[in-house]
C-alpha cells in the first residue's frame, strides 16, 4: 500500500528540538486532515512540550511516499485508521513499531502537505486563522525568553 510519512520533531523547554518518530498517512488529504486537527487544538499557551513537523511548524509539512506490505498489521491498521502517529520510541509497544517501521524506503519524490489547502468550511478557516495567530505569539514568547 502506498502512504505517506511526516517526520516529526519534539520542542521542550530547556531541550530544545529532538526528532520524536513520524506519522503515516493514506493520502495528502488524510495527511492535511490531521495537520489540521493538530493545529485546531493547540492550547492558548505555549506548552512546555510540543511536536510539530521536523521542517519546521510554521511551514508545509514535506511528506514522504513510502510503500508499506500489503497486509501487513501496519497497512490494516493504517487503513483503518487513516494516519497513524508512531512516536520515537525504544520501550513498550510503541517502541516495537518504531523498530519495524523506520526503515521504510522513500520511493519518489516528497510532496507538500499545507493544512490550509484542505477544503474548509468558513468557521473552520476562521479557526486555522486564529491558530495560526497563537502559533505566531507562541514562536516569537519564545524566541524572546
């Protein structure tokens, strides 16, 4: 099954920026769909800890195609899921997966995931909006403190 895979990255204050795994999605509309989600539900704060997209949570997620076995626990799962979040891990189950599934191969050319290009409806836009602007405050709290 062809997918998608975001790098992902964790900001922690007094760590700074880690890689923190990735998320596989079933298409680009799936893969804005949950960008989306993420960033419609950010707290008003800046929270001690955070994940955004490794090329930075300002810009367009890249996503890169992967292809995943047919069958596979991983492709079900995927499938009926949508996207699937996997955290960089080394204990416990999800350290399990993030062993069996970091070595997917990128097979073509990355692509760019924009949240708002997902076909919106007004209040929804009005709300990335708003997110966007608290993320704007959140990055410059933080550049200044």
């Amino acid at each position: 099954m062809k997918a998608l895979r975001i790098e992902w990255g964790e900001n922690e204050a007094g760590w700074g920026f880690r890689p923190d795994g990735y998320s596989l999605h079933t298409s680009e509309k799936a893969a804005a769909t949950y960008l989306a989600d993420i960033y419609n539900n950010l707290p008003a704060e800046v929270p001690d800890e955070y994940d955004y997209p490794s090329n930075g949570w300002r810009e367009p997620a890249i996503a890169y195609p992967v292809e995943i076995a047919d069958g596979s626990e991983l492709a079900k799962e995927l499938t009926k899921e949508g996207n699937l979040r996997v955290f960089r891990s080394f204990d416990g189950v999800n350290g399990e997966r993030y062993r069996k599934t970091s070595n997917l191969e990128v097979n073509s050319t990355p692509v760019t995931i924009s949240y708002g290009e997902t076909p919106f409806s007004e209040d929804e836009k009005a709300d990335i909006e708003k997110t966007k602007a608290t993320l704007e405050r959140a990055v410059a709290k933080l550049q200044h403190s």
